[in-house]
C-alpha cells in the first residue's frame, strides 16, 4: 500500500485510534473491537512492551481490517523498525525532519507532532502527511481555525483533548482526521476486556465524523 492510499484511508475514516496500554496481551482485540464499531485506522505506540510485536501479530490476524501505525516513533532507527513490522504509516510526538525522510523512502505516510505555527510549516515543507497538533488540548479547535486563514493547504489531526464533546467542533475548524487516545480506547475498558464496550464507543465518534462532514 503506498502513501496515497494511506492517507486515503486515514481521510475517509476521519479517525486514528491512538492505541497504549501498559499491558499488551489483549490489544490485537481491542483493535478488533474498534474496527466493528467503524474505526478502521489505528496506531500502536511504541511506548507498548513489545509494540513491535503487537504490530507484526495485529497485522496478521487482522490484515486488511484495519490500517495499521505505529505511533510515539522518534527517531529513524525505531521508524525503519516499525516499517518492516507492518506499519503502515508512521505517527510521532515530534517533529524530526529524518524521520519524514526515512518515511518517504518507504513510501509510508508520516504524521510528526508540531504545536508552533513555525513547526507545522516546517514539517509540511519537509514533506509530512498530515500535521499531528498535539497536546492539542493546550490549543483547542480555535487554534485550528486560526491556522486555516494563512495556511489553508495544511493538512491537521489534533491529537489529545479530543472527546465526544470536542470532536465535532475540531472538525468544524477544519481538521482533517482525529487523533483519539484514552477518550477512545479506554483503558478501564482495555483493562476490563469490555470489547462491546469499546465497539460502542467507536461507533459513537465515527456517527459524529459522519455527521458533522455531512452538514
């Protein structure tokens, strides 16, 4: 899969489960759960124990059912690791300019962490994907609009503050996709294996992902 259909998918869902859980046993069916309610794209961080493992066995169980990143990638040793284990596209807290290089060697889409108007402009001339705001709490879906007057043709995710209350408005300010970490994939529900739970939960943000692009 090459970068256009990456970030094809990533568009058309609307949503990038941010997957880390201290445990890793059950995470391939926490993805699994999330993909039945609608949330077909998802990051492992590599802050999991074993995460690359998680990877390689999530993308052979669940193969084509989801789209599968590797998140919390610093720098390119761990980027080229992550790659060769299955992701498919690569996510960071971050913002390093060798990493969106390696990515672009693997023709893999990379989503750097920028929170400054100067990073994010920085990053999409280096050639990022999509710009990761985060901690996108501390900005809120204003900084968004903001951001949408000089620099229209940026692509944004926020990532973190995002909730069943904030995600239609980060939309309405004009960001591209949702990143959604505990607000998602929640860790009471992680760590009580309350599948159903997490399916309900997917299907409630991918309502408001249609919803709100709907109008």
């Amino acid at each position: 899969m090459n970068r256009h259909e990456q970030l094809t998918r990533v568009y058309e869902a609307g949503i990038v489960a941010v997957v880390r859980a201290p445990d890793p046993t059950h995470l391939i069916d926490v993805m699994k759960a999330l993909a039945d309610g609608g949330v077909t794209v998802a990051e492992v961080t590599l802050t999991v124990p074993n995460a690359l493992e998680v990877i390689r066995e999530a993308k052979r169980v669940l193969g084509d059912t989801i789209l599968l990143g590797a998140g919390t990638v610093l720098d390119t040793e761990t980027c080229r690791a992550a790659i060769l284990a299955g992701a498919e596209f690569i996510v960071s807290p971050t913002l390093n300019l060798d990493v969106i290089r390696l990515c672009h060697r693997y023709d893999k889409a990379i989503m750097p962490g920028c929170f400054t108007p100067t990073e994010i402009l920085t990053a999409w001339e280096a050639g990022a994907d999509i710009i990761k705001v985060f901690p996108a709490e501390c900005l809120g879906p204003t900084f968004f609009k903001a951001m949408r007057g000089p620099l229209p043709q940026i692509r944004m995710m926020p990532t973190g503050g995002v909730d069943l209350k904030t995600a239609s408005e980060f939309l309405k300010a004009g960001a591209c996709a949702l990143g959604i970490g505990s607000q998602l994939v929640d860790p009471k529900m992680v760590a009580g294996r309350d599948f159903a739970g997490l399916t309900n939960l997917a299907k409630q943000y991918v309502e408001i992902v249609r919803s709100t692009r709907s109008k």
